[in-house]
C-alpha cells in the first residue's frame, strides 16, 4: 500500500461550497503525488454553534446524550460533501462516520476519550480508496451511543489515528503555522517553524489558541509528528516535534483574559482543610490556577484565580464548602489577566525571569507561578497591552 497520511480540515476550510472544492482539489493533489489519505473533518464554519443555539431554543438544559446526538451531525455533512467533491474529480473516496470508521470511546458525554479504533477496518477500506473521510470530533460507545470529544475535538480525532496508523498528522487552519503570540492581537507576531509538544501544551493549558492540549498529549506520547500550516497557501507551516534543537530562550506568549482572583483569609492552619478544598474544587471541574498559600499568625490566607465565566458556580460552592467556619473571608478581584511566556531554553538559560521583571518594571504584578518552561502573572487588564509589548521586545517575539 503506498504511504499513508492523516490530514485534519478545520471548519473555517469547509465553510462553503467553494473552500469544499478547493480543499478536494488539493486532497486530489496530494493523491496525485502517491499517497493514500485519511482526511479528519470538522463541521462547517460556525455549524456546532448554530445547532448548541437551536438546541437551547427547544431546551432550557438539553440533555447530555441528545446533544451530543444532534451536534455529531454537523461533520457528517461535512464528510459527505467533501467526498462527493471527491468523487467528482475521479478519487476514489468513502465517507465515514464514527460508528462507520469504528471509533470507540468512554460513555461521559461531550467530553469523551478515545478508547480505540478499528484500525484494520481503516487500512482495508483503504485498499481500494485513495481517501477516506472521517468525521472528527465524535465517536461512539461500546453501547453504541454517539458521543463528542469536546471542543477542539477534531484535532484529537486525527491525532490519535495518526498514532492508530503510525504515521504523521496535518493540520490545515486559516492560518499558516504557529506564532509566537496570537497574529489577531499582535501583527508582528513571527511564525514558528518548530515548537516542540512541551512548549505547545504550555501555550495551549494558558489560553494560547492553537492546537487541543488532549491531542498534543496523544502526540507526544505515542511519538505523532504534527504539521500546522495554511488551508489555502503554499506558505511553510510549522512542525510540532519531540525537541527542537535551537532551543530559543523564550518560544511563545499567551494571553488569558477574564480573570478573577480569589482570595480565602483566616482559614485554620489546617493543611488537611486545603487538600479537601481544592479536591472538591478539582471533583466539581472548577479550572484554578495561579495558586498562593501563605501562613500568617497561625491562620492561612489562600489565593488563586478563576475564570469569570464559572464564577456563579463556584461563588455557590465555596460558601457551602465554608460555611461551618465563622472567621473566615472571602473576596473576589475582577478583570484580571494572566500573561505567560513560554520555552524550553529556560531550563538551561540563566536570568530569564530577571528579564521578565525588568520588562514588567512598571507594571502591578498581583500574583505570579511559574515552572521550567514557564513564567506566568497576573496584571489588571488596563496593562495588558503595554505588559505584551515590552515582552514581545525583550525577548524578540
């Protein structure tokens, strides 16, 4: 069989009748040259948004099965229009959905784990079809119910059959590779040619919107060599590998808005206490980051953020959770944003986070973590530009 190549098409590249056929036409390409491709597609442009919108109009709280039953539709209608581009230019192609290609996965709804595939169902289909097209995003259970991986999904999709498969992953997008820092916030932002699974799982876990983190983790695990660039350019993209030999100092910038900083004083000096807090916040899926534990007069003051859209939630739950103790209080610091640089020439590199604070002289740092490839802070939002600039400076990004 000639070699073997996973593609992944976002829904920006299929929002159309005519992206669709430009995207068969450079598939058709690809085949031209000798390869056999499995092609991962997403729904179409802003489809899963559209269908979550007509499902919160017949439903105040649609249940977890249904929805994922009506939003695995979306890239079914992008598999089979792309195939029937396809066929259309002489490929021999079959679209598959998740139960088709025999994508099995955990039963917890919208937020599914791929468990396996039927891989040699996928390699003898592939006999006699040059391109398969796969719906990503979803799969289904042993029980045989759909379920979808959340979003991002896709990316996971293609991933984790590039591992199935043995092979390499493409990724197609609207833009041409990884940048330095997001080129929607920041026009002089350089594209990467390498970044390596580290540093990409860093920028992702801090807001940097670029590849799913639960797909970079399958990657890095199983060796899945990734290729990011451009739907509709030539233009080189970029490679996401194991090491990069260059090894810059500082690789990428992320920036994370919408945070609010929480703040628990008085709590008894009772380290059993803290471990029970944060574990039900971790059993309640509550996203906290930046944490600070600090030991005053034989009481603990605790701080940590929180994204603002959770804050409903978890206001509800801390005041249950600390309900039985008198002294203790609360406070709530809004509109806050992290910022965090990223690479893995820290590990080795000497003054990094001094010129990190030097760059931030004149900026109100509230809290600050880090790890060794990683500085992240918090700043007040009215900062942010200023704080990325002088960062986007001092460590030429």
């Amino acid at each position: 069989m000639n070699d073997i190549v996973v593609q992944k098409y976002g829904g920006s590249s299929l929002a159309d009748s005519d992206k669709i056929k430009r995207v068969a036409q450079k598939i058709r390409n690809r085949v031209s040259e000798g390869y056999k491709l499995v092609v991962i597609v997403s729904a179409m442009g802003e489809t899963t948004n559209r269908l979550i919108e007509l499902a919160k109009e017949v439903s105040s709280k649609p249940h977890p099965r249904e929805l994922d039953m009506l939003l695995t539709t979306g890239e079914q209608v992008s598999a089979a229009l792309l195939s029937m581009s396809l066929n259309d230019l002489k490929v021999e192609t079959k679209s598959l959905n998740a139960f088709q290609a025999g994508i099995f996965t955990s039963s917890n709804f919208s937020e599914a784990r791929i468990q396996k595939f039927k891989v040699e169902k996928i390699l003898k289909l592939l006999e006699d079809h040059d391109v398969l097209v796969i719906t990503g995003f979803q799969g289904i259970t042993k029980e045989g119910d759909l379920t979808t991986l959340g979003r991002g999904g896709s990316d996971i999709s293609a991933v984790a059959l590039s591992a199935a498969v043995g092979t390499h992953c493409e990724i197609y997008s609207d833009f041409p590779g990884i940048f330095t820092f997001d080129p929607r916030l920041h026009r002089n932002a350089k594209k990467l040619k390498y970044v390596t699974y580290d540093e990409i799982l860093e920028m992702a876990s801090l807001g940097a919107r670029v590849l799913h983190s639960r797909a970079v983790e399958i990657a890095k695990k199983y060796d899945v060599k990734i290729y990011c660039a451009s739907t509709f350019s030539e233009e080189e993209g970029t490679y996401v590998v194991a090491d990069n030999i260059e090894q810059p100092v500082v690789t990428g910038m992320s920036v994370m808005e919408n945070q609010t900083q929480v703040t628990i004083a008085n709590l008894p000096l009772n380290y059993s206490l803290v471990y029970k807090i944060f574990d039900e916040m971790a059993q309640k899926a509550f996203n906290v980051d930046m944490i600070s534990i600090i030991s005053i007069n034989n009481k603990l003051n605790i701080s940590f953020t929180i994204i603002e859209e959770e804050m409903e939630n978890f206001d509800r739950y801390l005041k249950e959770a600390l309900s039985s103790f008198d002294e203790i209080s609360v406070n709530y610091e809004h509109g806050y944003v992290k910022l965090s640089v990223v690479g893995i020439g820290m590990r080795n590199e000497k003054g990094v986070a001094s010129r990190f604070f030097k760059s931030l002289r004149d900026i109100p740092i509230k809290m600050v973590t880090t790890s060794e490839i990683k500085i992240s802070c918090l700043i007040e939002k009215e900062y942010m530009k200023k704080a990325t600039d002088a960062l986007i400076k001092e460590f030429d990004l």
